[in-house]
C-alpha cells in the first residue's frame, strides 16, 4: 500500500465504523416544536432563573446549538430506539457526533408508539413520540429518567410532556421536573400539573446547568399511573470556544425578549392568555 493511501484508508475506515458502531438511532433536528404538526407546546413550567430555562429560551440556544454542532433536537420522527433503555441520537448540522441517552430506571419501558392518545408537537406522524408504558401501578412505571454521560458535557436539556385523553380515569396530572449535576446537586423540582385532554395541554419543562456543572441526570416524574408521551427532547452541550464566545454575545439580547417569555405566572414560554395553573420550585 502506498504511504500517501494510508490516511484515506484510515478515514474510511473512521467513517464506516461511525456507521455501524450504533446500529438504531434518532436524527436530530434544530427546532423544537417544529411545524408541519399543528399541535404546539402549550405551556412552559419553567422561567428564566438560574436553573431553568423558558420555551422561548431554549428554543433560541438549541438552534443555535445545532448550527454550531453542540445540540439537537430528537423529535422522534426521523430514527428508531436502540433498545427499551437506550436512545442514540445524531446531532449537529453535520450530523457527525453521536450522543448516548440511557433510561436510569433501566426497566426497558421505553416505547415508540404506532398509536398513542397524546399527539406529538412536532413531525408529519401525530404519533412520533416517545412512550412510557404503565409498572404494574408502580410511581416509576410511567416516569422518564434520562441520563447522560459526564464526558458529553451537557449543559442544558428540555421536554415537553403531552397531555392525552382520560384513561385509567385521570389524566396525566402532576409532574416535577429536575435536573441533577456531577457534582450530585441538583436544579430542585419544578412542579406542573398537566390537564386532560389530548393536545390542549402540553407542557415544556427546561434545565441548565451552573457555571462549571454538567447534567448527567434529567427526570420527569408522574404522580398518576396512565400511559404518558413525551415529545421533543433537546439537547446543549458546551461549545466550543468559538461557539462559546457566540453564545456568550447572544445570550443576554435572547433573555432580554421579555415579551416572548411570559414570566407574568412562572410560566415561561408563550404566554397564555388566562394561566391555568401555577408552578412551585422546591428545593429538594
């Protein structure tokens, strides 16, 4: 073999390993909540504080994050489940960097559902979400535990829970939201109650992580033992020093946006017109 073949051989071998070494996987987006899909994110139950993140917010940094090939979007549209513990996703406009997400309760519930009574907020498929299927009456059954590994170094994650028809006699109800860091602290749980009624309650629930901090846990626990769907689940990791030095410029005229950001009940996000309920951080 010739000397000056050595390095395409070695980049085709680079490039066919990255395609096989995970075999099912997402491709991520840069917008959440993106249209065709005429349902939207109705509510958001966190602000902007030191801790959480608006829809609006997130929505801005995660675009520019997937520009910058830090951060996607997994709308469950485009892709497939590694298995019932395991999501992998392709992120960035290059789509080249591959990120690992694992169920911490590790009892394999995760589901892409044909048929589902929430509707996704994103994607051409109302039924591109991801599932949580009921335990047997268990707490944990139907809540969603995302970890993610320290090393990826993320720094800021959202959801939106959707709310569904009445089964099981309840809707979804009440759902706290907290991030957890490697240092074993934690955001504090941000409580919404999410109502009946399949689209007419969606709810979006976003973290970041403190200065020198990553998240390396992100749940979302349900009180009711009912089938739940969650749609939407975006990612930032820290940027590169370039990218950091844009986001830096940006961040400030993005939480200046006031009056995108509706902050007059906690809700964040788009404001609606008569708030439905309030939200309560508790330190846990």
């Amino acid at each position: 073999m010739k000397l000056q073949s050595i390095p395409v051989a070695l980049s085709c071998m680079a490039l066919a390993f990255a395609s096989t070494s995970v075999s099912a996987y997402y491709v991520t987006t840069g917008t959440y909540d993106a249209d065709p899909n005429l349902n939207d994110v109705d509510t958001s139950a966190t602000f902007d504080g030191p801790n959480t993140m608006s829809l609006a917010t997130f929505t801005s940094l995660v675009a520019i994050a997937y520009n910058g090939n830090y951060g996607g979007v997994i709308d469950f549209d485009n892709g497939s489940l590694t298995d019932g513990n395991t999501i992998d996703a392709r992120y960035g406009i290059s789509q080249a960097n591959n990120i690992t997400i694992t169920d911490a309760a590790g009892t394999g519930n995760f589901t892409a559902p044909t048929t589902s009574p929430s509707t996704a907020i994103s994607g051409s498929n109302a039924n591109s979400a991801l599932g949580r299927t009921t335990n047997n009456h268990a707490f944990s059954g139907n809540s969603f535990y995302f970890t993610f590994n320290p090393a990826d170094q993320v720094v800021a994650v959202g959801a939106t829970i959707l709310s569904n028809l009445v089964i099981f006699g309840s809707g979804v109800g009440n759902v706290g939201g907290i991030a957890r860091y490697n240092d074993s602290t934690s955001s504090g749980y941000t409580y919404s109650n999410v109502g009946n009624g399949n689209g007419a309650d969606d709810t979006f629930w976003g973290f970041k992580a403190p200065a020198g901090k990553y998240i390396t846990r992100f749940e979302l626990s349900i009180t009711n033992d009912v089938y739940v769907g969650l749609d939407d689940l975006g990612f930032i990791l820290i940027p590169e020093p370039a990218s950091l030095l844009l986001l830096s410029a940006l961040a400030p005229a993005l939480l200046s946006r006031r009056y995108h950001l509706g902050l007059g009940e906690h809700t964040g996000g788009r404001s609606l017109p008569t708030p439905r309920h309030k939200v309560h951080a508790m330190k846990q």
